[in-house]
C-alpha cells in the first residue's frame, strides 16, 4: 500500500468509527469530526486553530511534495473567522 492509500485508509477507519458512535450522515461527517477534534482540544489545553493550521499544512506537504523524503509543511495558512 502507498503511503498516500495508508493515509486514506486511517482516516477512514477513524471515520468509520466516528460515525458508527455518533450516527452522523456521510455528507456531514468530516465537519462533525472536526467539530467535535475542537472540543477535545479545549478540554485538552491545546490551541484548536493552531492544530488544524498544522494539519492543513502537513496535508499540504504531502499532496505537493515532489521528493517524498522531503515532506516539511511548505504552506503559510491563516485561519480567518468572520462573525455574521
């Protein structure tokens, strides 16, 4: 299996899980997951935006990386949220 099918297949699996414990819908699931990936980090002191923003990046770096030995997060992201 490629490191790229490893990848998809743990989150599957997590998801899987997820949505058989929390009976949520396909097209909703990966926002839910996400949600619920907040309050685990609140509860757990951890900066939540900070975390996403470094998952964005290592996601980034595997989908744009041209040498897969060099898989460093390349990618600035900023997390804006605006109020309505």
């Amino acid at each position: 299996m490629t490191d790229k099918a490893n990848h998809i297949s743990w989150g599957a699996e997590a998801v899987l899980v997820f949505q058989r414990r929390r009976r949520t819908g396909d097209e909703h699931v990966i926002a839910d997951l996400i949600c619920d990936l907040g309050d685990l980090a609140d509860e757990r002191g951890l900066d939540f935006l900070k975390e996403v923003a470094r998952g964005f990046g290592h996601w980034h770096a595997e989908h744009n990386a041209r040498d897969r030995g060099n898989l460093r997060p390349d990618a600035l992201v900023k997390i804006k949220i605006k109020q309505r």
